[in-house]
C-alpha cells in the first residue's frame, strides 16, 4: 500500500490542524482495518469500503461513519486517486447503513443560561474553580466551538466602549480564509474576566489554561478538557446522570443558541453570533426548545 501520510502533509496551512489530525485519525481507522483484513487502503476499491461500511455501521454513529468516509475520499483525491466513496457500491452501503439505524442523531445537551448559572455554582472556590467559572461564561457567550475557546488568547479581547469584551474567535471550522469573527460578553462574564487575568496577573498567551493545584501552567487546555469539565461541573451541580452523559464540548454552543431563540432573537442575528453559515445547522439545534409558537391564540 501506498505512504499516504505525505499526502496529507500537502494540506498543512490550506486545513486547520484539527481537521489534518481528523483525517489523519479516521484514515488510519480505515487502514488498520484493511490491514487486518489484507486489503488495500490506498488506493481503496470500492467494494473494500462499501464491506468497511457494513462493519463500522454496526458500532459507530453514523455522523462519525460520515466523517471517516470525508477522510478516505480526502486521502484518495490528494493522493491523486479517484474517490472510492463516489462509486454507487459506496453509495447503496451508506444507505443501508442508515435504514438500518431509523431515528434521530442524538443531540448535546444544551447549556442555557439557568443550567450555566448551576454550573458556575458548582466550580470550587480555588484557582481551578475561577478558570472553570470563565470556561462556562466565555464559552456561553461566545457559542464558540471546543477548540475555538481554549484557541482564545488574552490578546483576543479588547475593551468595548460600554466597558464589556469584544472577543476576536480566530479560524472556525467553516472559516478557511482564517478571518475569524468578533463576539461579544456580557457584563457579568466580562467581570469575570477582568477577575481571573487579575488572579493571574496573565498578560498574554491562552486564557484558559491547566492548574497544578495553586501553579498555572503556561500551555493551553485540551479542546476534550471543555466536554469532561461540563460533565464534571454537571454531576457536581446535581444533574441526572443521564443528562450529565449527554452533556458534551458542545453543550455551551447549542444552549446559547437556544436561549437566544427563546430572548425572541431571529435566525439570522443568531447565526452571527455564533458563526454558522448553514441555517440547517442552527434549525436542529433550537428544534428542541420549549417555545409554542401559537400561545396565546
């Protein structure tokens, strides 16, 4: 089998490393598999993948079965092969693979303002528990992503004229040209803040970083660290276990998104707060809230 890792060095700067390391991941799922089974990876032939996709159904979800299927498509065409993924073998595999799972993709849990507020008043009373505190608030503003919030440096948030944060969110997933765009904090989250760079004394570098008991650590956190913080946080708030299990890294974004729909915010002032250029993305997350659009009629 061909070295298909050089290939995907090609599209360092073009990708964002968490994507690379997605398809670098997924692939080699693939591979070992094939491996196992003495079958060529790379390139694949399409009835290889339609027989990986009969397995993997049956374990996986399959939003994750999608995306191993962007990896092997992604490695095959930089690679300079022809897709296997677009051969209708492939194509009639996914489809079976659906049917054979009805119902809906199980959705995060979302964080709104009263769950958020629980959370905060679970963190402890030390420096770990002032850095969880901004995690929960800045990550509710902000809608960011897992990895866009622990990305978040000091140097990313400039005084507004109202005395609240102006917060630069650098390089989303769907933002290739790395623009970034520009959320805002509230006056409470923006005190708090102003209290853990006080408590710190951090001038620049990551916001969000690992505490050693009373030492920070100069790193930045891990994007998983968001998601067992919020489990951890919710558990210790009192929460069910099952909502503490489907509570995830990207509870904060779908909360905010559906608190916003229920402040009485429409879809397109939503959809710049947190960045999103599909409106199908944001409809599944606010579908869940508790909003009756005929009361009172």
């Amino acid at each position: 089998m061909a070295d298909w890792r050089p290939s995907l060095r090609r599209l360092e700067g073009a990708y964002a490393e968490a994507t690379i390391s997605s398809y670098r991941c997924d692939f080699e799922k693939f591979a070992a598999w094939c491996r196992r089974r003495r079958l060529r990876a790379l390139p694949a032939k399409p009835e290889t993948v339609a027989a990986y996709i009969e397995v993997s159904s049956e374990e996986v979800k399959p939003t994750t079965l999608k995306r191993r299927l962007s990896a092997i498509a992604k490695v095959h065409r930089i690679a300079g092969h022809v897709s296997p993924t677009d051969d209708e073998a492939v194509a009639l595999a996914i489809r079976r693979a659906k049917r054979s799972k009805p119902g809906r993709p199980q959705q995060a849990l979302g964080v709104t303002a009263e769950r958020r507020d629980r959370l905060m008043s679970a963190c402890s009373d030390d420096l770990a528990g002032l850095r969880d505190k901004v995690l929960v608030a800045v990550g509710f503003d902000t809608l960011c992503r897992r990895a866009e919030l622990v990305a978040l440096r000091v140097e990313d948030f400039t005084r507004a004229a109202d005395g609240t944060y102006n917060v630069l969110v650098r390089r989303a997933k769907n933002d290739q040209a790395g623009l970034g765009r520009i959320a805002r904090l509230s006056h409470a989250t923006s005190r708090l803040v102003d209290q853990w760079l006080a408590t710190t004394a951090i001038q620049r570098g990551p916001l969000l970083r690992p505490v050693y008991r009373t030492i920070l650590a100069s790193r930045y956190l891990h994007p998983s660290f968001v998601g067992a913080t919020l489990k951890r946080l919710s558990r210790a708030a009192g929460y069910p276990a099952e909502e503490s299990c489907r509570t995830s890294g990207h509870s904060l974004r779908v909360g905010a998104a559906q608190e916003l729909t229920v402040m009485g915010h429409g879809l397109l002032p939503i959809m710049s707060a947190g960045g999103w250029k599909s409106t199908a993305v944001v409809a599944r997350y606010i579908e869940n809230v508790e909003m009756n659009v005929w009361a009172g009629k």
